[in-house]
C-alpha cells in the first residue's frame, strides 16, 4: 500500500514521454487519457501528466501479453 508521501514524490510523465515509451503519438495517449484507459492528473495550467508506475504497469502488461504464445 502506498502513502501519500510516495504518491507526491512519484516522478509525472508528460504525453510526450508516454508517447515515446509506447512509440505513439502524443495525441494517442491523449485520447487514451480521454477514453479512461491510461489514468492522469491535470496540472494547474490544465495540461496533462501519468503517474510514471502507472505507464510502466501498462507497458509490461501489454509487453508480456505480446509475447506469450498463442496454442494451437
């Protein structure tokens, strides 16, 4: 379980950087945020940014769903 000391101290991503790490666009991750399948947290100047744990978690699973082999 997480304090809320580590929840302020977990590093932010902006959509950029998300966008890089799953080699989309940055609007892609926008509208990922959009559509509730990426979680974010607005600035106060409105701008979005992802918990760093959250997008990693996402990567992983999405990674290793990639690699397991289909039976057939």
């Amino acid at each position: 379980m997480s304090t809320p000391t580590q929840n302020q101290n977990e590093r932010l991503l902006t959509p950029g950087e998300v966008a890089t790490l799953f080699r989309v666009d940055p609007k892609t991750v926008t509208r990922w945020a959009s559509a509730g399948r990426i979680g974010s947290i607005r600035t106060p100047g409105g701008h979005r940014r992802f918990r760093e744990s959250e997008v990693r978690g996402m990567l992983a699973e999405l990674t290793s769903e990639a690699t397991v082999p289909t039976r057939g």
